[in-house]
C-alpha cells in the first residue's frame, strides 16, 4: 500500500515522510524534490522565472510518474489543488493530512525562499493559504493527525497506531448488526456486510451513509458508489434509515465514519453532534454533509450550491419558497445570494415567521401566494414525493414568466413541474439539485471533483 501525506508547508510531511518510509522499509518520494530534479532549478525560480502554472504543471507529472504501492509520498502543499492530482494520489493509496495551527506552520516556515502566494505578511498568508485550502485536506484524507505538539517521533507512532487499527473486525461487526436493525432490504444489508467484513476488510476509504427518517429513497448510495469507482476511489456508501439520530451519530463515531449525507429530517438536529460548522451551513441553520477528520467531525451544507447553480443566470427578482425545514432555509440563502427578494410561505405561521426573521425576508401562508407578483417558486416541501404525491400548486396558480424549481427528485418529473410546464414556465428539476449538491458533497467527502455531466448520467 502507498502512504501519501498531504498537508500545508511546515506540517512536516518531508521529515515524517522520510521516518515513516524507512520505518516501515518502503521509498520515499518528494513531489517537490521530483519536480526541482525534472525542471533542473528550484521551486523559487520555478515561480519567479516561469509562474506558478509551471510549477502545477510539472507537479502533475511528478504525481503521474509516482510508483502505484510501497512507497511514502511527500506531496506539496498546493497539489490538492487539482482534482486530477488529488485521483491519482488517492488511487490505491491511503492519504494522511498533517496539519497545525496557522501559528505554529508560520513559524516553522518562517525565512522560508517560496514566493509568496498572496500580497500579505508571511503570518497572514500561512493562515489564509491554510484556511481556503483546509475542506480539499479534509476531503482528500483518510487519516488526519495535528502534528503541532508532536516530535516527528511522535508523529511517527501516531501514524502507525492509526494504520494499526483502522477496519477492526469488532467494528465492523458492531456496525453491520446495526445495520440490520434498521429498515434496510436484506439484499442490500448482505452487500454491505460482505464488502465491510469480508475477506478484503474495511475499505481502504472508509464508510460513506446517507442518514435520514426516511431515506430508503435515496439515490445517494447508487450515485456515490458509482462515483468512487469512476475515480479510483476505495469505499462503501450506505443508508441508515433510523428514528434516532442519537443512536446514529454514536454508531456513526465508533465505527469511524467517514462521511454523511444528511437528510429529512436531522439537518438541524445533528448540528449539535457536529465539533465544527462551515460558515454556510451556520448562516443557514443546517447540514446536509458532515466530514469526519481524525476525531472531530464538521458540518457543511452543500444544498444551498444545489440550488443557486442552477438558477445562476436568473434575472434578480420576487421569489417564494414553499417549506421551512432545512432545503427551504438553503433555498433562501441561495436566493439572496443571487440577489432576489424572498418570501417564505408555510403551513404552520410560527415556522414561516422564525425562519424570515433569521433570514430577514417576508413570510406567510400558502394563502398568501400571489402569482402576478412571484417571479421564482421553490418547492422546498415533501409535497410531490414518490409515495406522497400531489402539488401544491395548479396549472391556474402558474404564470408563464415563472421558474419553478421543485426540489423533489424522486420522481424526477413531478406533478408540480407537470402543471408548471403546462403553464409554459421555465421548470427546473430536483435531479439538477441533487447533481450540484452531491457534485460540491463529493469534492468535500473526497478533494475529488466530479463532473456535473458524469452525475446526470449515473442518475439517467
């Protein structure tokens, strides 16, 4: 097996990776070195002499020229920067993030001859740098280990330990029996077990599930498998379709999850199991995607890029959003980045009215929908769902300047969308949604960015 270790400059990743190479009898390679090598100059003149576009360059075919297995690898602190870079190194390979303070790598780095990357102090920069590429680490890693306080020594054993214990047959026991509580088809529940305590162990990139009340529904497993095996990607994606989201974040720790979908209804309880929640997702109030790294586990909301995508380009204006669950507090966001005007409209008042207030809109009743006046409609109800049904609007509630977007993706073509299009207003599916969504969750599950393109097709 390869090891690559990724990370920003003054993680250590050259020192540990050289440790961990002879420690375990395997080569080491350094992209950077690789690259200095290849180009017969260094990474400053590199950059001073033929740009940073150069330099990712001639990374990207240091990353291809790498040995497929028994080798550690030291990458650069950009080359997860490049979905392609970050394919191949995961390939067959299991990815470690050493990581620190911005503090503590600015130090280490101080004196340093890389250019620099942006116009601010080198303390600034260190921190910036680290924050805008730390989702792409997350997702691109199976272990993450803060070597902040630790001796490469230290870092060394760490990692060992971490290699040691991944995928134990306890684990996998515990997790599969839990499985089998849940409302889960036999056929699929004998898969999985199979494919997590079979002969092979666990993935070598873990346990990915989409989590809801319901979720049987759901294509993400059918999505996300197909997914991980266009990109070379080792792992499971299953469903746990449970009451108790306690019960399922617990199992969900101890079996050392990598990855969640979240869906109806938990997208704002499991905030409350999250250590750490993205801006987005706080301005929102929910998580649609947590990411597991090391111990602490993040909360994103990939939902509300699910939705702006494919409105971007609509012409600002009034727009109503039907629901105030969690996909209709994204849909707001995403509106109001797209500058529109929005009214929230629900059923239960209360819920309209808490939910406008955090967002600073308009609120009401279904009653209150005026089709003269409403530009963009969002569905953001279960209202049309396989097994439900209905719409919440007729072919004479439409107007055909409208767009109506009805977040419901199963069945792709809804009644809703049916009426709407008898109506002769612009119709945009759920499927699209769920492509931009899953597309933004596969990038943080993975550091891997799938094509929109390849996600419409495994859908059909």
């Amino acid at each position: 097996m390869r090891i690559v270790l990724i990370g920003p400059r003054g993680s250590g990743k050259t020192t540990i990776g050289a440790l961990l190479a002879e420690a375990l009898g395997y080569r080491f390679f350094d992209t950077d070195v690789m690259v200095e090598k290849a180009e017969g100059m260094s990474i400053p003149a590199i950059f001073a002499e033929r740009g940073e576009p150069a330099f990712r360059a001639a990374e990207t075919a240091a990353i291809r020229a790498l040995p497929p297995e028994k080798a550690v690898v030291a990458t650069g602190g950009g080359a997860i920067l490049l979905s392609g870079n970050v394919q191949a190194l995961r390939t067959g390979s299991l990815a470690v993030f050493l990581d620190a303070a911005a503090a503590v790598l600015a130090a280490r780095t101080a004196g340093s001859t890389r250019p620099p990357l942006t116009g601010l102090s080198h303390a600034q920069e260190m921190a910036a740098v680290r924050k805008v590429r730390l989702p792409l680490y997350r997702g691109a890693a199976d272990l993450c280990i803060d070597t902040g306080m630790l001796s490469p020594a230290d870092a060394i054993v760490r990692i060992q330990a971490l290699l040691g214990g991944r995928g134990s047959a306890a684990v996998c026991r515990e997790f599969v029996a839990f499985l089998q509580q849940t409302r889960m088809e036999r056929s699929e529940w004998e898969v999985t077990r199979e494919r997590l305590c079979g002969a092979g162990g666990m993935p070598l990139h873990g346990i990915f599930a989409v989590i809801g009340n319901p979720c049987l529904h759901s294509r993400s497993p059918e999505l996300f498998t197909a997914l991980f095996a266009a990109c070379g990607m080792d792992g499971v994606y299953t469903r746990i379709e449970w009451p108790d989201l306690g019960a399922i974040m617990a199992m969900v720790r101890s079996a050392g999850v990598k990855g969640l979908s979240v869906t109806i209804p938990f997208k704002s309880d499991v905030m409350q199991y999250c250590d750490e929640i993205t801006a987005d997702a706080q301005a929102i109030g929910a998580v649609n995607t947590v990411i597991r790294c090391g111990d602490r586990f993040v909360g994103a909301n990939t939902d509300w890029t699910g939705i702006r995508q494919p409105l971007a380009g609509t012409p600002p204006g009034h727009a109503v959003v039907f629901g105030a669950g969690g996909a209709a507090r994204a849909a707001v966001y995403a509106l109001q980045d797209l500058g529109m005007e929005v009214t929230v409209l629900n059923r239960t008042p209360d819920r309209a009215r808490h939910m406008a207030r955090h967002f600073g809109c308009e609120y009401g009743t279904p009653a209150a929908y005026d089709p003269e006046k409403t530009d963009v409609i969002v569905n953001a109800t279960p209202v049309g769902m396989e097994g439900r049904g209905g719409s919440l609007l007729e072919r004479g509630d439409l107007r055909a300047h409208q767009t109506v977007f009805d977040l419901v993706y199963t069945p792709p073509e809804t009644e809703l969308l049916r009426n709407a299009r008898a109506a002769g207003c612009r119709c945009i599916r759920g499927t699209e949604m769920f492509v931009y969504q899953a597309q933004e969750q596969m990038r943080l599950f993975t550091g891997i960015a799938a094509d929109a393109a390849l996600i419409r097709e495994i859908l059909g």
